[in-house]
C-alpha cells in the first residue's frame, strides 16, 4: 500500500513538473529592488545551455505576457553590438520595466511588449552580461556562427524546461547587430528542426529594426542620408560621389573619396548618430568625434572620448555606445540585492561587471550580407524589417537598398501605414511596403524614431508589433 502511494505521488510530482514547464535552474522573479508595487506577471531568469561540450551558459529572462500568455506568440529578442546586453533593451526599450537616471528606481513602461506577447530576452554570445562559458578562451573566439549555434541550443533548452510554450507562434527579433544574429539563429532553428533537433522550435517568423542588412548598401546609403538630412551640402555630396566613383564601399580607401568621407563624419560632431535631432550632451565638450586614419573600417568607424578612454564603433556595432546614458542601468544590474533578486548568482564574466555592451569578448563577424539568409528564410517564415528614420547608424535607405537587391515582388506599393487618433483623425506612423515572395516579407519605417525604435516612439513599436503578428495594417496611399 505504501508503495503505490510513493508511486502515485512520484507520478503526480513528474506531471506538475511537465505542465509548469519550471525547473530548479529557473528562478521565478518576485519582486525588483525600486519597484513599487507587485510584479503583475509570472517572471522566471536563468541560464539557458548553450553549448554542452565547451559550457556555454545565456542568461535569460522570461517575461509572461499581460494578456493572454497560454495563446500569446513568444518572442525572442537580442539587442545588437556584437555585445551589447538585452537586458539593456529590456529596461529601457520594450521590456515591462524602466531604470530611471538615479540608477535606484524602476517604474512600469506603459507600452511594454508583453502586454501582447510573451518575452525572452536573451543575453548572448557568451561574456555578454551575466553569461558565461567554462572554457574561458572562447570569450576570444566568439563568431556569427557561434552565436548563431549557441542561440538555437539556447532555444530547444528554453523549450524543454517551459514544454507549455511549444505550441505557441514563435518569433525571433532583435535591432542593429542583431541583423545578423536574427536570421543567422533562424536558419539555424530551422536546419535544426529538419534534422530532427529536440524539442521541434514553433519558428513563425523574424523581426529586425534598423539592422545590418548587407554591407555594400549599408555603407552607400550613410553619404546620401547625410545630404538628404542636410547635415553636408549637395555640391559636396556631388563632388564625394565623383570621388567615390559612385561607390562609397568599394573605393573608401582611395584618398580624394576618404578625405570625403572624412568631411562627411565631421558634420556629425556633437550630434547623436542614434536620433540626429538630438544633441550628443552626454560626452560633455568632446562630444561625438570623427577617428581619423581608421585601419579599421574608415567608412565606418566613428570616435568618442571620455575621460581617460577611449573608445570607437562600427555601424551597426555599439560597443559601449556613444551618446547613449546608460550608467543608470550598469549601476543598478551591478547591485548585489538586484542581482539576487533576478537569480543572476554565477560570477560575471567580465572584470568590469555588468556591462550595457560588453569590451570583454573578441568577436569576429563572418557574414558582410545577410541576403543569402533572406532568401533561404523566406520561403519558411515570414519576415518584418522596420526602420527607424532618423537613425544614421543603419539608415532606412540603407535596408531599402539591400532588400530591393532581393528581387522581390511587390505585393503593397510603398504606402502609408497609419491609425485613426481619439477624435478620429489619421495619423501617419510610418511607410510600409510588403513583399508576396514565399511567406512575405515586410518593410516599415517608424517616423521619427532613432536606432532604437521602441525607445524613440514606443506607442508606434508596439502596434507595428501588433499590426505584424496579426497581418493586419491600416494602409493609406
């Protein structure tokens, strides 16, 4: 009699443990030091395995949606760089929750995404954030393909410890750098799934904001976005594009075109290559300064100075970005009670601690396009690429550029997406034009939002997330 009744309860534990999906690894968030209030959403952080043989270990941090989390799509972001935290998304884009300046106090984002969705972030590659690997020499040999790798062995583990989510749509997403890291994930989960990888990932669909697209077009649109926004002159436009032999990319080290280049990134002087309208204050005098005699990426490479450092980024890479105030945010993620309040207990990987983006691993890029990925993408899973229009880094036309080298069918003419105000009224968040090859592909531009689109104009991100997940737009020619 004792036996089945052990038997019995053993089973019964096993079953709970299967429908909640949780397990010791996974710590369930309560509370956040500076947060007045209770957190309205089941909340769980951990870290994922990433890669058994080397100890690859992501940090994570689930949030359930605020609506409907049994049926609500997962989506799955990571910020750019490489190396920047999505935590920092997170806190300061999308994420239910807001660091504010005194680096202490956190406060409700009204236009958080898991009021629609339910939401990963996901700290990766390995050295980024809380995450971490038992082989330390692989923080000095990180590369697209490994991150790609590690992200889809991240996934199946997240599925297998929350089973209950298998069903639901699954989408993954992510801005700048995370142009690479979301297609390149995707084909990967995709290859994984045909090859008969556990457990079988939900893919619906990708979203990337102002990501690296291809190369080549990236860096031809940047002169060109310059002179449309008026920060150089059209006869000196003209002149470059002499010098250039109309193509930026290709001759940037020909000397008339990179003394161009040189008086194209001057005029950015002290001014936020995120969000062009604003100043870049924060660096105090020196201010956002071009780097001369880049070896590099002349075209691309940008300077900053703070006192005693100094630090440079790519486009599309933030690295410690500049003009970006995030000391709140690494003061508050390295503070002891926040750390044991979101279970991040393994020791940093990082000397410096917790960073916004990571100076700590050595990351090489592998692909210069990401068109190749598009196209083997498409006829599997629908894509949404938005675009912030005033973000100089990755520019609108830059993506343009690099999605019309696609060759894609016009489904949409390039139109108004819009949505009607309280009184009625038609307002114009951005452009919209929409591709019928394969599955579809879709392109949006968010009026008057820099780099980061759900920070710059938070209500137009969430209901273009809206507007995608369901295929519904409101259009206007």
């Amino acid at each position: 009699m004792f036996r089945s009744i052990l038997l019995v309860s053993i089973v019964l534990l096993a079953l709970i443990e299967f429908t909640l999906g949780q397990t010791a690894l996974d710590h369930q968030v309560s509370y956040l030091p500076g947060f007045n209030g209770p957190i309205k959403f089941k909340s769980y952080t951990g870290y994922l395995k990433a890669n058994a043989t080397r100890g690859h270990y992501l940090f994570y941090w689930f949030m359930e949606s605020q609506n409907n989390p049994a049926t609500d799509p997962v989506v799955w972001w990571t910020n750019g760089g490489p190396g920047c935290s999505s935590i920092d998304g997170m806190v300061s884009e999308h994420g239910p929750f807001v660091v504010l300046a005194d680096g202490k106090t956190v406060v409700d984002n009204p236009y958080a995404w898991n009021k629609r969705v339910n939401m990963v972030f996901l700290e990766q590659p390995i050295g980024v954030g809380y995450s971490y690997s038992d082989t330390p020499a692989d923080y000095q040999n990180v590369n697209d393909d490994v991150a790609a790798a590690d992200m889809n062995e991240a996934m199946r583990d997240f599925f297998s410890r929350f089973p209950q989510y298998l069903k639901n749509d699954f989408y993954i997403a992510g801005e700048s750098y995370g142009g690479v890291y979301v297609p390149t994930s995707a084909l990967r989960v995709l290859q994984g799934n045909q090859q008969g990888e556990l457990p079988r990932i939900n893919l619906k669909g990708i979203m990337v904001g102002n990501g690296v697209t291809d190369a080549e077009s990236d860096a031809n649109s940047v002169p060109l976005f310059y002179k449309e926004h008026s920060l150089i002159t059209s006869e000196d436009y003209n002149k470059g594009f002499i010098a250039c032999k109309g193509n930026f990319y290709a001759n940037q080290n020909v000397p008339d075109c990179s003394n161009f280049l040189q008086l194209v990134y001057s005029s950015l002087d002290h001014l936020n290559p995120y969000y062009i309208y604003d100043s870049c204050t924060w660096l105090g005098d020196n201010g956002l300064t071009m780097k001369k005699n880049s070896k590099n990426h002349p075209l691309f490479e940008l300077h900053k100075q703070r006192p005693k450092t100094k630090k440079s980024f790519i486009v599309g890479a933030e690295s410690d970005s500049p003009c970006v105030p995030d000391h709140s945010i690494m003061t508050y993620f390295n503070t002891p009670a926040v750390r044991a309040a979101i279970g991040a207990t393994h020791p940093i990987a990082s000397p410096s601690g917790w960073q916004v983006c990571s100076t700590f691993i050595n990351y090489t890029q592998i692909y210069t396009t990401l068109l190749p990925f598009y196209s083997k993408l498409l006829p599997e899973i629908r894509i949404l690429a938005y675009s912030g229009d005033v973000d100089c880094v990755l520019n609108t036309s830059g993506t343009k550029a690099g999605l019309d080298k696609l060759g894609l069918n016009v489904s949409l003419p390039y139109s108004k997406w819009i949505h009607y105000d309280d009184n009625n009224n038609i307002v114009v968040d951005g452009f919209i034009r929409k591709y019928s090859n394969g599955r579809g592909l879709t392109f949006v531009t968010v009026r008057g939002a820099g780099h980061m689109v759900p920070q710059y104009r938070p209500q137009q991100a969430l209901r273009m997330l809206d507007n995608f997940l369901n295929d519904k737009w409101i259009v206007k020619n």
